[in-house]
C-alpha cells in the first residue's frame, strides 16, 4: 500500500495494515505500507488530524476497486462470467462451487506480475470531533507547586479503527495539553533577543512522574458521515481540552478568575499570597 500521507508517531501502519485486512481478508503479514514516497503516491502529508479521515479512506477505497477489478480477471481466469465471481478471504472464487484463485495468484498472472489500482479520497466536509475533560488539582501552599490528581476525557470521534492507538494519542495530547498550562514557556533575553530556553534543559516539559493515570473514553455512536470510515480525527483533541482544564482546576483552587500561563510555582504562590493579603 503506497499512501500520500506520512506518519509521524501516530501508528498510521497500524491502521492501515487493520483496514486492508478487513477490506480484502488477507493476512495482516502480508500488507506492507510505505509513505513519503512521492514517485508512487501523492498527498499532502498528515496534518490537521486527517490521516484516517482522509488517507485511511483512501486505503479503503482502493481495496474495494481491488475487488472489482479483480472479479473481471477472476472471472477470465476461471473461465465464468463476472457476475457469478465472489470475493472471500482473500480470494475469488465462483459462487456455489470449490473454483477459487488466491488474491495473490492472480496478481501474479498479470503481465507485470502485479495488480494496481489507486484511489484518492476529497472529503466533502470536514468532521467534527468533539469531547469534555475534567481535571483535579492539588497545590502545595508552601511552595506553589501544583500537582495534577486526576485527568478524565471522554470523547466522541466517531468510529475508531485502533484504540489503543486512539488512546495513546489522547494520552500523549493531554500531557502537552498539561505542559502548555503549567510548564512551557519561551524565556528570551531582554537585551540580546537570545532565546535562553533553547534546550529541555532549560525548557520544561512534563514527564511521566508529573502526570497521573489518565482515563479517556470514546462514544462511538455517532459515526462521521463525511469520509468511508466513518471517523473523526483525534489528534489534537487531548491538547485542546487539556490546558483549560488544568488552568481552570488551579483557578478554582485558588479562587481566582485568571492567571497567564504557564502556571508555574512561582506564579501560584504568588497568588495564593496575594489572596492572603
């Protein structure tokens, strides 16, 4: 399977390799995916969470033209007209009887060794995923420090091919989500124009020890009606609800209205002394 888009951590061959499985019955071993590549498939990359949205319909409807295509040259091969040739677990077969070829075999008997097809897939609108997180908070009031308990999401991003994938990426979301509120911050000398947190020893990032477990669920009862598959992108949605529930979490602990990110604990005892006063 050559694909236009490019994977960048999010387990874009995972997927694929699911959908072409389930598409044409055959052995998850067998499919090899290859992106990047823009001698054999063009596309625009992955961004915006559209990968499954867009590349994964793609992979669909290239294995379903797979299919028929593959029922004419079924159906030469085994000398019976197309209409009684059946697709089934990775081969064709004609219908009623024990006459099969192997997907496999009759794409060896084509003249370059091969069966291609391509497909490209434009949805027609974009979808809408959506979705709530609820953050618990402690703070130290001797030092500011803030210490995230509990970070619950639950979303709706229609149909899901892969969940730990899809739960992987809502995992490693809300931890920038969290990083953006409390952490992460550009410092650059005033007087040189220096940026002075050019590196992650300088810049601070959340680690594994400042998270807590974290508890994403899905509803998949709404599936997208705008692409083959049904489902909604979900890349960016742990960020996006993340960082206002954790700020909003210290807001509330504090009892104030607003507070610039990041939350540090500079910036957390200030406020808890100033309330003080």
């Amino acid at each position: 399977v050559f694909s236009g888009t490019q994977a960048m951590g999010q387990g874009l061959e995972t997927s694929y390799t699911q959908l072409v499985t389930e598409v044409l019955g055959v052995p998850a071993e067998k499919v090899k995916i290859v992106q990047g590549d823009t001698d054999l498939a063009n596309g625009v990359g992955s961004v915006g969470s559209r990968s499954a949205f867009v590349g994964g319909s793609a992979v669909v409807a290239a294995g379903r033209r797979v299919i028929v295509e593959g029922k004419a040259l079924a159906a030469e091969a085994l000398e019976a007209a197309a209409a009684d040739i059946e697709y089934r677990d990775g081969g064709f077969r004609i219908a009623g009887t024990d006459r099969a070829i192997e997907l496999g075999e009759l794409a060896a008997r084509q003249a370059k060794r091969m069966l291609r097809v391509s497909a490209t897939q434009t949805p027609s609108a974009p979808s809408w995923p959506n979705g709530a997180q609820a953050c618990e908070v402690e703070i130290d009031r001797e030092t500011g420090e803030v210490r995230i308990v509990s970070i619950a999401s639950c979303d709706d991003i229609g149909r899901i091919i892969n969940h730990t994938i899809v739960e992987g990426q809502v995992h490693g979301g809300v931890a920038q989500g969290a990083g953006q509120a409390l952490y992460e911050r550009a410092v650059y000398d005033a007087e040189t124009g220096q940026l002075l947190t050019g590196s992650l020893m300088d810049y601070a990032v959340p680690r594994a020890a400042d998270l807590p477990p974290m508890r994403a669920t899905f509803d998949e009862s709404v599936p997208c009606k705008t692409n083959l598959l049904g489902v909604k992108g979900c890349g960016e949605l742990g960020t996006i609800g993340a960082a206002p529930a954790v700020v909003h979490a210290v807001l509330d602990a504090l009892g104030v209205l607003a507070l610039d990110m990041p939350l540090t604990a500079e910036k957390v005892w200030r406020a808890l002394h100033g309330a003080a006063r």
